[in-house]
C-alpha cells in the first residue's frame, strides 16, 4: 500500500468517527502523495462540506476536480448534483445530475428523481424573497419534467394517462 492509499484509509476513518477537520488535513496529504487519485479530490469535497470554514466555490472546485480526472464516475456528478442543489446553484446541479445519467442509465431514474425532489424542496428556500405563484409553477414545472423523466414518462404521455 503506497503513502496516498494509507492517508486515504486514514482520512476515510476520521470520517466515519466524526473528525472531518483532520479528514480534510488527511486527504490533502493523500492529494499532495498522488495529485492524479480522483478518490483524494472527491473524499476532500466530501469532508469540506462538512467544515464550516471551506467555501461553497472550495468545495465545488474540489468536486470538478475529482470528474476532470475520473470522468466517467456518475457518482462524483451525482455528488456535485446534491452539493450544489444544498447551495442553491440549480444550474449547476441539473447539469451534473443530468451527466450521471448520462453515464449510468441504468440508475439513471434515480438521479432524475433526486434532483426533483431536491430542487422542488430547496429552490423555494433559496428563492424565497422572489417567490411568487410564477416563480413557484416554474419551480414545480422542472420538478415534475425530472420527476415524469424518473417513470421514463414525457409530458404528453403524462397527459394522456391523465
């Protein structure tokens, strides 16, 4: 086992005890051993989401950086999706979540269904002072357009059925 798969292991413990602080530290260590391990970048996000002193940009970079180097893992987009969707970036979210899809068809209803129920429980929030009955049938629109997308229905086949 080289120097980067024992800080990883390391890092990976202190996550499951709770100590995302010195995770971090750990998994900048693992990417400073191997600065081409998409695992070190993606566990680094996944602790400085929970450390309250990494920014939302931080974060996000570290996400892309994992893709850049792994970018066949719909499981890193999917991550990227949840973050940015908890950050009020839609855009962003509905753009990685739909890349996961891409990538893995098979759970691809998954994705489309996270990401509607997730956009349609936090968009409100975030956009609450421009909250108004357009801005919610907008957001209640692409929510179901994923959430149609998650039973592989469109919308004239929901009408139908309807």
């Amino acid at each position: 086992m080289d120097e980067s798969e024992k800080l990883m292991q390391q890092g990976n413990q202190l996550m499951g005890d709770g100590e995302y602080q010195q995770a971090l530290g750990k998994f900048d260590k693992a990417i400073k051993a191997n600065p081409n391990n998409p695992e070190a970048y993606y566990m680094k996000a996944e602790a400085a989401v929970l450390v309250s002193k990494i920014t939302v940009e931080e974060v996000i970079a570290l996400y892309k950086k994992a893709i850049s180097l792994d970018e066949k893992n719909p499981f890193f987009y999917s991550s990227l999706g949840a973050f940015c969707v908890e950050a009020g970036q839609f855009n962003e979210a509905e753009s990685a979540y739909n890349k996961a899809a891409e990538l893995d068809p098979e759970t691809a209803p998954y994705y489309y269904s996270e990401f509607a129920v997730e956009y349609n429980r936090r968009a409100p929030e975030v956009m609450e002072q421009y909250l108004d009955d357009s801005t919610r049938a907008m957001i209640q629109k692409k929510a179901l357009k994923y959430s149609l997308r998650s039973i592989g229905l469109d919308e004239e086949k929901a009408k139908k059925l309807l």
